[in-house]
C-alpha cells in the first residue's frame, strides 16, 4: 500500500508541478461517485423498474433544465450559501442572488468545496439522482422536474425583463 501511495504522490508531483493540485481528493470524489451511481443501480434493480426503450424527449427536457436549475441554485445561490459555507468562503455577490466562493480546507474538505461551487460538477450528480428517481418514481419526478424547469423558465423571464427595463432606460 506504501507503494501505491507513494506512486500516486509522485503522478501528483509530475501532473501538476507548478502548483500543487488535490489529486487524492479528486481521486475520492471519483470513487464517491462510482458507489453513489452504484447504489442508484442496486435500489433500481432491486425494485426491478422496467429500463424504457427509448427517453421520452419531454423528460430530457425537463430533466436538462431542472439539473441546470437545481445545480445553479445549490452551486451559486445565495440562500444557499449556509449549506457550502463549511467547505467554501465567500468572495463576493455575482449576479441576481448568486455568489462567489472558494474551495477552502484540506484534501477531503477542499474537494467537496471545489464540487459544491461548481454547477458543472454538481450537474453530474444531479442527472445521475433525477435519472434514477425517474426509474423508481416517475411521476414524482416529473412534477420536480417540471417545477425546476418552471422556476429555469421564470428566471431567463425575470433577467430577459431586467435588461429590457435597463436597456430602455439609457
């Protein structure tokens, strides 16, 4: 085990020379992931959800603009700030109630702030639950889904409706 782990050291030393890069929590997101989409499959094949033939192009739709939603809410919202600030700090407010923020900590605490700042990180793990709960529960999902893509539409309104506003106003 010595050896793996110093080998690993050392691909971590030639990957990224110039700084230094948290490989080993990448290593374990990784991982995490792997059992996570594994546990989504075992409960799945467990109740023995029928696997559609083809995807219902509504779903995918919906379940690409809830995933976009739901991931900028959790990754840059500002109401959720409290569920990353013990692994991020604040830099600054970007945008129509969004912030900024940076991965702080060590290895394990660092890469969970990289992955919750992130709405392309977040949206992997996003597609793999709603992809699963469209198994398992399917009209359960539809409605979250249809309501994430509701709120995704609201809000290309609301920001569509403040630049017109600005844009007449100059």
């Amino acid at each position: 085990m010595r050896r793996v782990r110093e080998a690993f050291r050392r691909a971590s030393r030639a990957y990224s020379p110039q700084e230094e890069r948290r490989l080993g929590g990448h290593l374990g997101a990784v991982v995490a992931f792997g059992a996570y989409t594994a546990a989504w499959g075992a409960a799945v094949g467990a109740r023995k959800a029928k696997l559609p033939d083809r995807h219902d192009p509504l779903d995918v739709l919906f379940t690409a603009a809830a995933t976009f939603r739901l991931g900028r809410l959790l990754s840059k919202g500002s109401v959720t700030s409290p569920l990353r600030a013990p692994f991020t700090r604040y830099e600054k407010a970007t945008g129509p109630a969004e912030v900024s923020e940076s991965a702080r900590g060590g290895d394990v605490r660092s890469t969970v702030g990289e992955l919750v700042t992130c709405p392309f990180c977040l949206s992997v793990w996003l597609t793999t639950t709603l992809a699963g709960a469209h198994l398992l529960w399917p009209r359960a999902t539809r409605t979250v889904t249809g309501g994430l893509t509701a709120l995704a539409v609201a809000d290309a309104m609301q920001l569509g409706y403040d630049c017109l506003v600005q844009k007449n106003s100059e």
